[in-house]
C-alpha cells in the first residue's frame, strides 16, 4: 500500500463492523455507512434476530482484530444438544468427545455494539447510520444514499467498495442489475419460518433450565430451540412450516390455537413461558433461506462479502462465523497481493465460493437433522460412537460436526466431504451389524476409517467422471 487508500464498507452488521475494524488496522481510511440507525442508541426490534452460536471460525476473525477476549466475556458456554422429547424427558448429546470443544451462545447486538465501539475508536474511520443505499456505481466504487433522517440523497466513494449489506444487499442488487456485468444468483427459501420467543429468567435472575446447553425440542415436521442470555433468560426459537401442516403458521391464528399446539407438542417448554401467546402474536415471523450467487467481485473496484455473497440458514450455526472467516481469508490474501486490488479480489473468491457453498448445503443438511434425527435412535447410536472415537483417539477422529464446528484449519469444503463419507460408513456399518459389541474401540474405528476411505474414493472417481 503506497498511500491511505480510502475504502467504502456498505453495511455495519457483524461482517461489517469486523471487516472496518481490520482493515483501520491495516492502514486503510474506512467509510463504514449502515441504513439502520446506530444500535448503540435505539432497543432493536424483538424476535427479529436469532441467537448466535459462536464456534472457532469465528473466534479467530475476532482474535485477528484483538477482541477475542472482549467477546468472550458476552458468551455462554453450550457443551451439547439437550433434546427434549414429548414427556419432558431430557438427554444430552455432546457437540466433541473432547473436553475442550463446546459453542458459545452470544448476543448479536451485545456482540456488533462492541465491534463498532472498537471501530470508532480508530483515527482514520467514520460511522454513518440512517443512510441507505439506492445506487452502487459499480466501476468507480461509489454509491448513493438516503438520509432517513432527513430524506436529502448523498454520495460516497472510496477507492474499492466493500458490500456486507447482508442477505437483502443493495449492493448484490447492483450487480444482479448492472448490463454490462454477467452475474448469476439464487434464493431458496424453506417452506418454515421462524418465530422468536423467549424463557425469562427466574424471579431471582436465574436460569429455568440448564444453561450449558443448546436446548432441541425435535418433532420431525417441526422445532423448538433455545440459547441461554446472559441475563438468565432463554432466547426460544419455533420454526415451523407456513403452511400445509395441521399445525403451522397459518393455522395459528388464536392464543387458544398456541397452547393447544404448545402443550401437545412442548410440554414442558410451555410450562416455562408465562408469556408465550403474548410473545407469539408481538413477534414477527420471519422467513429462512440460502443465497449463492457469483462473481462476487467486479471491475477491480467491489466486493460482496459475508450475508451479501453467500447468506445461510441458521441451523449450523455457522452464519456469523462463516462471514468472520471471510475477513481472515481476505485479510491473509492481503497479506500476499496488498496493492493489486484485482488480484486481490480474484483470489478471494477463487479460495472461498467452494467452501461458502459447502457451509450452504451442510445448513440444511443439518435443519433435517435437528428436526427430523436428533431423537432417533440410529442417530444416538452413531453419536455415542463418534464422541466415544474422540474422547479416546482426539487427534484420529473428528465427527463432521467438529471438523465444521472445532477444525478452523481445513476448510468447509473438506470438513463436509469428509464428514458426510464418515457419516455414511457409520451409518453403514451399524446398520449392517458390522459393528459388534464384542469389539474394542480401535477396531471400530479402524472399520470406520476403512469404509470411509472407501467412501471417498469412490465419491471422487464420481466427481471426476461428471
């Protein structure tokens, strides 16, 4: 970098925010403009924002910026799954074998509030709030504004334009529009929504339920899921499909109707929340999808990053730390061709689209899998297995869900081809019998391992025949 280039970052969310913080750090003049107003001064909206699980991916954007420690101090510990069946009865399914992996429940806003104070207080950055975008000149890196406030339009350029608008990005939307430029996309939406309700905390700021865990109430067509606060509460989550169900959104349409579905279905869940058809019919529902699209960069001049390049649904709780990783990639790749913005560029989506479409597909992968198998007993059995594998070999065996979740240093693309094929010669191998009880644990594993190679082997030849 030869002079103080000027960089123009369209959204302050969790990506936005990081990426400021990062590349003020780097030397860089940042504009950092955000449609909403400044969350450190208005209560956001409730039930339009779902609890965030923050994993390793993301700890170490937030470490690279120096505000892991600081964030930590915002998370709560989840070791496992706790599901809930119809009768109130509980178990447990730990996330690792290892004692020292587990998720981390942390409050989105709690969590941008605190990278935007950090950003602030950088010399070379300003914040802009109450401005949205209408036009991105793609070429020039520049984009007109609104003033919410005062309903005037203005401009900002930089020398390169960032886009973390999210999943609604005008800036993708530039693209999508612009006639000179070749851009695909895709949105896919599930037929569930989700819907925000909460387990308050105990007269005495205590938790109702056990708070190192990530609490499931599967129902195969449906679910229920709930992370701890730090104020004793519970964020709750119903997803549920829109309609066509005997029990969806479109049906509930009475307090009378909530309960009746609730006690049916999450007995003892209703019996923590004294609010529940209040909060049902207060809260919006909102709708679940996946956006792909590509190319992410144009002209040497703009870059989608995070939610506006590649937005996820929730259910591997992988969406805020995917949009972190995307700024250690991008800060890595800096490192390498700083000063050729479109190589950098370049270089950023050829090392990232595979393994943003990889963490896509694995979201719904796992929203069937928490819904419809967590309560299985197939599923038990494999996971009883596969935590059993890394309490007794921990640098053999990583389940999927830690290579995912656990493994920053492979990516999710080979987390996600190696994790299915394990999961498949699990799966396989229980279901032929194969797996005796009569066996130690070394020879299970080895049996898996060798199925698994097997496995992969015959996906690649597959691959490589298409």
């Amino acid at each position: 970098m030869t002079k103080q280039e000027h960089i123009l970052i369209v959204g302050a969310g969790l990506c936005g925010s990081l990426l400021t913080l990062r590349m003020a750090q780097r030397g860089y003049k940042v504009t950092l403009v955000e449609k909403r107003p400044d969350l450190r001064k208005t209560e956001q909206d409730a039930g339009r924002s779902i609890n965030l699980a923050l994993s390793n991916r993301g700890l170490q954007g937030l470490r690279l910026a120096g505000v892991e420690e600081e964030a930590k101090k915002l998370c709560i510990p989840m070791y496992g799954r706790m599901i809930h069946d119809k009768q109130g009865n509980t178990f447990l399914s730990k996330y690792s074998g290892r004692n020292n992996e587990y998720i981390n429940s942390i409050s989105r806003p709690g969590l941008n509030m605190l990278l935007l104070d950090a950003a602030e207080k950088m010399p070379n950055v300003t914040l802009v709030f109450n401005h949205g975008c209408k036009t991105v000149d793609l070429e020039n890196a520049s984009a007109t504004f609104k003033n919410y406030e005062t309903g005037a339009e203005t401009s900002f350029s930089g020398d390169i334009l960032l886009g973390t608008d999210g999943a609604g990005s005008a800036v993708r939307k530039s693209m999508f529009n612009h006639r000179k430029f070749l851009f695909s996309f895709s949105q896919q939406w599930l037929t569930h929504g989700y819907k925000e309700l909460e387990i308050p905390a105990t007269k005495e700021g205590g938790y109702r339920t056990d708070k190192g865990a990530l609490h499931i109430w599967p129902r195969g067509e449906d679910m229920l899921i709930a992370l701890p606060n730090l104020d004793g509460s519970f964020t709750v989550t119903l997803f549920l499909p829109y309609s066509n169900s005997d029990y969806c959104f479109d049906n509930l349409t009475t307090p009378e109707m909530v309960l009746e579905y609730f006690t049916k279905e999450f007995p003892d869940a209703v019996a923590l929340m004294p609010n529940l058809a209040e909060e049902f019919f207060q809260n919006p529902t909102g709708p679940l999808g996946t956006i792909k699209c590509s190319p992410w960069n144009c002209y040497g001049k703009t870059l989608l990053l995070g939610d506006a390049a590649h937005a996820i649904v929730p259910f591997y709780g992988q969406g805020m730390n995917a949009s972190f990783e995307d700024v250690v990639v991008f800060d890595a790749i800096l490192d390498k061709h700083e000063g050729d913005w479109t190589k950098v560029f370049h270089e950023y989506e050829k090392n990232r689209i595979a393994d943003t479409n990889a963490i896509a597909d694995l979201a719904v992968d796992n929203f069937h899998e928490m819904k419809e198998h967590t309560a299985s007993e197939l599923f038990q059995q494999k996971r009883k297995l596969e935590t059993a594998f890394e309490a007794e070999f921990p640098k053999e065996y990583y389940s999927k869900y830690s290579l995912v979740t656990f493994n920053e240093a492979i990516s999710y693309d080979e987390a996600m081809k190696k994790g299915r094929a394990q999961d498949k010669a699990i799966l396989n191998l229980i279901d032929d019998g194969t797996l005796k009880d009569t066996m130690t644990l070394r020879e299970k594993l080895e049996l898996v391992k060798k199925e698994t190679k097997e496995i992969l082997h015959d996906d690649a030849v597959v691959r490589n025949l298409k």
